[in-house]
C-alpha cells in the first residue's frame, strides 16, 4: 500500500532534521517537498512513516540519502545557451575592468555551470584575476563538482552547447578524456573554491561581482526567496550582476527597485 504522508508527518520530519543536523528545509516549498518524501517512501519500501521517521532520526548515511534525493541536482554544462551568451557578451565585459573578481555560485549542484563560467572567463582573459566560489548545501555533490570529473557520453551535448553560447575553441581541450570519464583542465579548477553553505541559515561570506542561482529558489517559498534575496543583495558589489533560473525573478521582491534587469534576461544589474 502506498503512504503519502500528511502535512503535520512532513512538519514532524522537518523538525527532527532541523533539529538534529541543523538542516532547516522547513520553509521550502510544501508541494515539492511532499512529492520528493513521497517518492523516497516508495523506492525504499518503508511499511510505514514512523518506520522512515526513525531511520531519519538514527541513521546518519541514510540521512545523506535523505538529503541527496530531495535537494534537487539537475544540471548541465552551458544550460541554456542564450544564458551564456548574455554572460559572455554583456556581464563579463562590464566586470572585465575590475582589478580582481570574485564570482559566486550558489547552489552549485554537480559543477557542470561552475566549469561553464570558468571557460567563459578563460576565453575572456578573466581567469587569471578571478576566484569562483561553488558552494551548494549537499555535501556530496560538492565533491563531485570539486573533482572535475564527469560522464564522457554528456560531452556531444555539452559541445554543441557550448558552441550555441558562442564558444569558438575545441571544447575538447578544456578536458581530457580517460575511459568513459573525463577531468576537466588543472587550470579551470585552480580559479575555483568548493565549500558547503546553507542558503536558508548561512550569511554572507564574502563580496561578489557575480552571483549566480539558477533554478534553487523555485523550491523555495515566498518568505525564504525573500531572505535569500536579502542575502544576495548584501553580497553583491555595487553594480554587480545576480543570475537566476528562468522561472524565478526578483520582480515582485521588495529589492527590485534596486536592479535592473537585462534585457529579456534572467539577470540583474544592482543599480544601488
């Protein structure tokens, strides 16, 4: 028999998660967070939600799978390639002239869009003087984007992206291919530091030219998008850029008059 849990079961679990690992996923979004919980019930075949509640509770590398199947970590190299056109033709050319940049990828998943925003800065002569921070809540996934290393059978569809971006090089030389992997270049991964942080409980850490957050906050609910926001502003330089996903916008948040969006674009210009 399959369980759907209730709304008062999803509170409970949330707490004890809360509670005991200090990951607070209490104010994502309801709906998603009943079908990802949900899901995971039925694949692990738990008789019960008290049973699955108690594995949460005492089971620390279950938790871990906890974590990695209800955070989200879709992604790929160069997604959306009008995105990073726009980021190569317009956003890097108006940071191109600081002396040092700083770039933030928040909710950095497996490191496909980090190694992207590497090779546009590498093209653009940026590389040397920019420090790429990759952080994302899930453990896990930030040591496979710190690794390099990723499926050599995605490489076609991440080539032809990257050509649709703009790119002009061999995309093959930014990586070398080893059996049915490949690592991408020492060079890339040098401008670039992986940590975990928390969105939701974690501050700023630093000053950025760059803050990009694609497709995160759709998981999130009004009053959380809204304190990440806060976050991102108080991060950002003056005149920095702040990237989102293509359904998620800062147009009815209460620091949208201190952005202006690009034209057609999910990126914001801070304007004070």
């Amino acid at each position: 028999m399959e369980i759907l849990i209730t709304d008062k079961q999803l509170d409970e679990v949330l707490e004890d998660v809360f509670a005991i690992y200090g990951y607070d996923f209490k104010s994502y979004a309801k709906a998603s967070m009943h079908r990802r919980i949900n899901r995971l019930i039925a694949i692990d075949k738990f008789p019960s939600f008290a049973e699955f509640r108690y594995r949460i509770r005492t089971d620390k590398d279950y938790f871990h799978r906890f974590v990695e199947e209800i955070t989200v970590n879709v992604t790929e190299m160069f997604r959306d390639p009008a995105f990073f056109n726009a980021l190569r033709t317009e956003v890097l050319p108006a940071i191109a002239t600081k002396p040092f940049i700083r770039v933030w990828h928040a909710g950095c998943s497996t490191g496909e869009e980090v190694y992207s925003t590497a090779i546009l800065l590498k093209e653009a002569n940026m590389l040397h003087k920019t420090l790429i921070y990759a952080t994302d809540l899930n453990p896990d996934v930030v040591e496979k984007a710190k690794s390099g290393i990723f499926q050599l059978d995605r490489m076609k569809q991440y080539s032809e992206n990257y050509i649709a971006s703009g790119g002009k090089a061999d995309f093959s030389s930014y990586y070398t291919a080893k059996y049915d992997r490949v690592i991408f270049n020492e060079e890339l991964k040098k401008r670039m530091i992986f940590a975990t942080h928390n969105l939701v409980s974690d501050g700023s850490f630093n000053e950025f030219q760059l803050i990009l957050c694609r497709n995160v906050l759709i998981y999130f609910d009004k009053d959380l998008q809204q304190k990440v926001f806060d976050l991102f502003d108080k991060s950002l330089d003056s005149l920095g850029f702040l990237a989102l996903g293509t359904k998620e916008t800062l147009r009815f948040s209460p620091f949208i008059h201190r952005f202006r969006q690009l034209d057609k674009m999910k990126i914001w210009r801070k304007i004070s």
